[in-house]
C-alpha cells in the first residue's frame, strides 16, 4: 500500500512539470510603427529583458505600420524562422487571433503588449480604465467639481474603451459635471484632435476641460484652441508621451496625462513568456501596470519614455 501511494505521489509530481520546458534562444517583435517613440521604447524593453536572461538570444524586431496583412506576413515569418516567443501589438485585437494560433500551435509562446489580442497566452498593459479615472479625476479636481467637459474618444480598441470607461467614472462620481460629447472618434491622432476640437469650439460657445484618449489628440486640440483664440480649457489626456512632456513644460492647455510606461510593459512580457516556456505558468493572464499622473507640477520629475535604463 504504501508503495502504491508512492507511485501516485511521484506520477502526480511528474504531471505538473511542464512537457517541453525551453530556453529562450530566439524572439520575434511586430510592432505598429517603429517610429511612434511608444513602440521604439517597446522594442528596448523586450530586447534589454530577452539579453539579461539570454545574453546570445537572437531579437529580430519590426513595424507592420498599421497594416494588418503585414503583421500576418510577420507572425508567419516568426513560425518559420522558429522563434520561441513572439511579442506583438495587435493591429486588430480579433482579426490577429488565426495567426496566434498558428505561432502557438508551432509550439511558440505569444505575448500581447499595451492592447488585448485574442487568444494570446499572456497580456501585458497599462490598467487603462485607471488611466482614464485618474486623468479625468484631475480635471474634475481642477474645476472644483463643476463644469462643462468633452470626452474625445478614440479608435474602439480594449485600450481606448476602458480609458473612456474610466474617465466617465470619475466624471460620473461629480455630479456638477457635465458631460456635452463622448462618441466622437478623433482617430488617436493629432490631425484627428485637431479636427473634433474645432467642431468642439464651434459647437460650444463654454467648454471648461477636454479629456483626449492619448496624447497627439491632446496636442492637436490644444493646438486647435490656439487656432481660434479660445483659453481656458484644461485639457488632460493618457500616454506621458515625449511630445506632451514638452508641452507640460511650455505654454499650452495640457494640463496632465496618465502616463503607460512602455518599456516596462515590454519587458515584464519578456519576461512572463520566458517564464511560460520553461513551464511556469502566470498567476493570470493579464497583467495590468498602474499608471501614473504626469502634471506641470511633477513633469520635471518625470523619467519618460525616451529615458536610458
């Protein structure tokens, strides 16, 4: 008998180590543009994390510019290049599920970074309904509780749904706030900003405060403001980009972002992948990086996503 406990023992300790434990050798990056300082300041993260745990592991990182067939060209390539893990920033949260199952059913770990992908084995973002809350939560503060706002959504991405969805909360715990505009998609661009702003102003003669989903969209609605004489709006947006820590420190309605810190986003994916390949599996799925509020008053203090680590 209690040899057969034993044996029981031993088969149940054999089950629960990983079947194909692997070291991290090779790692494949797509990227939406390699010339968004968020992606650049991804592509760091993920190659500093891969090199600390494998010195000679090979990173081949690329940008498939916001085409969707390319990213599926890029993931394809990985597969047939025999990378271990993949990092990616989805073009299309669900469009992209196919070619993950493709990647993992080759046995290859996959990592999603800053927007939900489905079917990814592990998602690393910023806790972006936070974000929202916390930079609405400032304009609420600095319009001690009343005023008339606009929320300037974005592209429905996970990312952007739960900024608003956070921000409305905030706006919502105010009553004396009053929310004039939520559903216009200024298409997370400055252009884009620029362009909502001005339908803004000209459609409301008041407007106290704008809160944009990221923050070129902050930068062209400041510069919208600018544009047709109008002041006295704050603007508070998401991101704690390059361009909105020159414009926190210059003369401009931006008042705060909440800011992602991609770098770390990036690595702690490398991380959490390199883990899953050698069979030790997250405590969850997602994880989520606090975010933290960028204002005039701290931005001096601020390390930015262009900073040497």
């Amino acid at each position: 008998m209690p040899k057969l406990k034993m044996t029981g023992a031993l088969l149940a300790a054999m089950l629960t180590l990983p079947a194909q434990a692997k070291e991290l050798k090779s790692v494949g990056v797509s990227l939406a543009s390699l010339g968004n300082p968020f992606f650049v300041a991804v592509a760091r993260g993920a190659t500093a994390e891969a090199q600390k745990i494998n010195p000679n592991v090979k990173v081949t990182t690329l940008g498939f510019d916001y085409d969707l067939n390319k990213q599926f060209n890029q993931i394809d390539n990985f597969i047939a290049a025999g990378v271990d893990l993949i990092i990616l920033n989805p073009g299309d949260p669900h469009a992209v599920a196919p070619a993950i199952k493709r990647a993992q059913a080759a046995g290859i770990v996959v990592v999603a970074v800053d927007t939900a992908a489905d079917g990814a084995d592990i998602t690393v973002m910023t806790d972006n309904v936070k974000a929202g809350e916390i930079a609405c939560q400032y304009i609420v503060d600095k319009l001690g509780g009343k005023g008339d706002v606009v929320i300037e959504n974005g592209p429905q991405v996970s990312s952007v749904v739960d900024r608003v969805a956070g921000c409305k909360k905030a706006f919502s715990a105010a009553p004396g706030i009053k929310v004039l505009s939520a559903d216009q998609d200024a298409k997370g661009s400055r252009d884009g900003g620029l362009a909502v702003m001005q339908g803004y102003l000209t459609r409301y003669p008041k407007l106290d405060a704008v809160f944009t989903i990221n923050d070129p969209q902050a930068i062209g609605s400041d510069l919208a403001a600018k544009q047709l004489g109008r002041a006295n709006i704050v603007i508070a947006s998401v991101d704690g980009a390059p361009d909105i820590e020159k414009a926190l420190k210059s003369s401009t309605l931006v008042e705060a972002s909440a800011s992602q810190d991609p770098y770390s986003m990036a690595k702690l994916g490398v991380r959490l992948g390199a883990d899953l390949l050698a069979g030790k599996k997250p405590g969850t799925p997602i994880t989520l990086i606090a975010p933290q509020l960028v204002t005039r008053r701290n931005v001096s203090e601020y390390a930015g996503w262009e900073s040497h680590r």
